[in-house]
C-alpha cells in the first residue's frame, strides 16, 4: 500500500463503514415501517393476490412477505437457477423503495379519493397500482427481490409459494414439500377437499 498514506486509507476506510451501518438502518428501518403500518400492505395484497384465497389467506400471504421482507440479508448467495451452476447474490435492499412506494399508493390515495389507499374499494386501489406499473414493460414476473414496485414483489412472493401452484391446479400438490416414496403415485386431493378438512 505504498501509494496510499495511512491517513486516506483510514479516512476511506471510517467513510466505508457509516455506509454499511447506514444501509442497515435503513433497511431496519423501512421493515419496522412495514411491520408497524400493515393497513396499506394489507389492502394492495387484497387489490392484486386472487380474491379466489379468501381475507384469511391473503393476510397469511401478505403477512408471509413481511417475514421475507424482515429476512432480506444484501449481499446472501441465492440458489442458483435450474441448468447452472453460476452463483448468485442479493443485491441491495428493497425494502427502503417499496416503504416509499407504499407512501406513494397513500398520497395517490388521498389526490384522487381523499381517503386512505385501505379505505378505497378493490377496484380503485387496483387502478391506483395500475396507474403506479405504467411504466413497467416486462412481459415476465420479475424475481421477489428485483422487483421494482412492491405490487410486483407482493406477485412474485405469492406467485413463487406453494399456494399459487395449488391453486393453479386445483390440487394440494404441495411443490415444495417432501413426500414418501409410496405416496408417490397417489393423486393430489382436491382443493376443496382439503379445506373441508
């Protein structure tokens, strides 16, 4: 390190590390707004996951993208994708954009209805979020973390869950889970069998 003096090292070095800390508050920060206001949270899932879940699941859904949300760590290896072995890694926080993007859903709100993004029905908060993705031109869901609005997060979460699979199908299916070997050939119960049960 001859080219560098002590004192700039040092200096670039104490600058490093106020960016670090500042980008984990921030990302603490934009969590424990999500987490102490859910109401806006709660009404876009209920605006753009199928009504065919019913209140309880969407809430179950929303509530399970909190918990992700909570547990985003920058810079952690991701799966990599099927075919490759190329390792990926988190990028950035998100959680700081889609806070924001949910205090934008809010002001568009209260400009076009003068009530809060919850209080407004379905449709208006759908058209609201349609107005906020004009902009979005991808013909395919994006990956949960590099969404770039917090609806199309809210999508991928649910649309990458074994809920959405079942659902697509009509059968618990249960993608994601382990069964036995002998159970193997038996057919999946029906959706609504299985919520009778």
């Amino acid at each position: 390190m001859r080219g560098v003096s002590r004192r700039t090292f040092l200096a670039a070095l104490a600058a490093a590390v106020p960016t670090a800390s500042f980008v984990r508050r921030a990302h603490a920060a934009a969590v424990d707004d999500l987490v102490g206001r859910p109401e806006t949270l709660r009404a876009l899932g209920e605006a753009v996951l199928p009504s065919e879940l019913g209140r309880a699941r969407i809430t179950a859904n929303v509530d399970g993208f909190q918990r992700w949300i909570a547990g985003y760590r920058e810079g952690a290896e991701l799966v990599h994708g099927y075919g490759t072995s190329k390792l990926t890694w988190a990028g950035p926080t998100p959680a700081t954009r889609w806070s924001t993007q949910l205090d934008e859903l809010e002001r568009a709100a209260q400009r076009a209805h003068a009530r809060p993004f919850a209080a407004l029905s379905i449709a208006q908060r759908q058209e609201l979020v349609r107005l906020a993705l004009v902009d979005f031109k991808e013909e395919r869901m994006p990956p949960v973390g590099r969404s770039p609005h917090v609806a199309l997060a809210l999508l991928a979460h649910f649309f990458s869950s074994d809920a959405a699979n079942d659902l697509c199908y009509e059968a618990q299916i249960l993608r994601e889970n382990c069964r036995p070997l002998a159970m193997s050939s038996r057919k999946p119960l029906p959706l609504a069998a299985t919520r009778r049960s």
